[in-house]
C-alpha cells in the first residue's frame, strides 16, 4: 500500500467540471504548453500549443479555460485560425512578436466564453468565442491597435474570408 503522509488541509478542494457560464472573464495565461494531437485512424497526428488561462476576478477567480492553438495542423484552415488567434493574444497582451509563449504570460485581457454542448464523447465545456482587451475593448481593424510605435503585429491583416465566413 502506497505511504502518503499527505495533508489535505493545505490544498484546496477541486470542484466539479462544470463550465463557467457564457460571459466575459478578465484572464491571463498561467501556462502554455506543446502538445500532440490524440492519434486517431486516417488522420496525421499534429503538434499543438495548448493555454491555461486562469480567471482572475469575480465569482469564477481561479478556475481554468482552455484553448488549443493549432499552428501546425496539416489543415490549412485550421493553421490560419491558429494564427490568427495568436496574433489577436498577441494584440491583446502588447507582445507583438514574442519569441516564446511565456512571454504572454501574466498580462490580464478578458475572453468571451461559450459553452460547447455535451456530445455522445464529451462533457459540456467552455471555449472562447472572443478575445479583447483587458479594459473589455475590441480589437480594432487592421494595424489600428495600440501597441508600440512602429510596430504592426504580424498576421494583423485579414487575408480574406475565414472557413467559416465562406459560402
């Protein structure tokens, strides 16, 4: 039998799993990590950088969100979206060209969240539909957002419609 000598008084609780409700949370990434694509039959598995986003005020202070930037995925669609949303993080967060993802840690800005319904496989879950400045402004049109001067964050541009918009 495995010896524990474990406390738990000194941790909090976890909860249930239960998404946050639909809203706009203040949040700043606590932890980004690479990841690989669950293998399924007749796909290419793919990297993947994933976020932690923790909420930082109100109610919900504390609790995780989740979002998969898929900036290497075989499907172009799926790459451009990745894109980007990072370069709207990136907007967001003032770290335009960031060499690494810790660079976008700590820095508040608010997301729009959903709720992604259960299915036969999944549990309901949350995922962010939006993403804005900390002060809950959107990110204005083309090279127009505040960041430093004689700076234009790649990928800021609209190159079209997105998959999506197209019909």
């Amino acid at each position: 039998m495995p010896e524990l000598n474990f406390d738990s008084a000194k941790w909090e609780p976890i909860g249930d799993f239960t998404p946050v409700p639909v809203g706009e949370y203040l949040v700043t990434i606590t932890s980004s990590e690479t990841k690989m694509t669950a293998p399924q039959e007749g796909k290419t598995q793919s990297e993947y950088i994933n976020l932690t986003l923790t909420i930082q005020d109100g109610q919900y202070k504390g609790r995780k969100l989740f979002h998969g930037l898929h900036i290497a995925n075989p499907s172009v669609d799926a790459a451009e979206i990745a894109k980007r949303t990072l370069s709207a993080i990136c907007v967001i967060t003032h770290v335009p060209r960031p060499k690494h993802t810790e660079e976008l840690h700590a820095k508040p800005f608010m997301v729009k969240v959903a709720i992604r319904p259960a299915s036969d496989k999944y549990q309901a879950t949350n995922e962010i539909k939006g993403w804005l400045f900390a002060d809950g402004s959107k990110i204005k049109a083309q090279g127009t957002n505040a960041v430093p001067a004689g700076v234009t964050p790649a990928g800021t541009e609209k190159k079209g419609k997105l998959p999506w918009e197209k019909k």
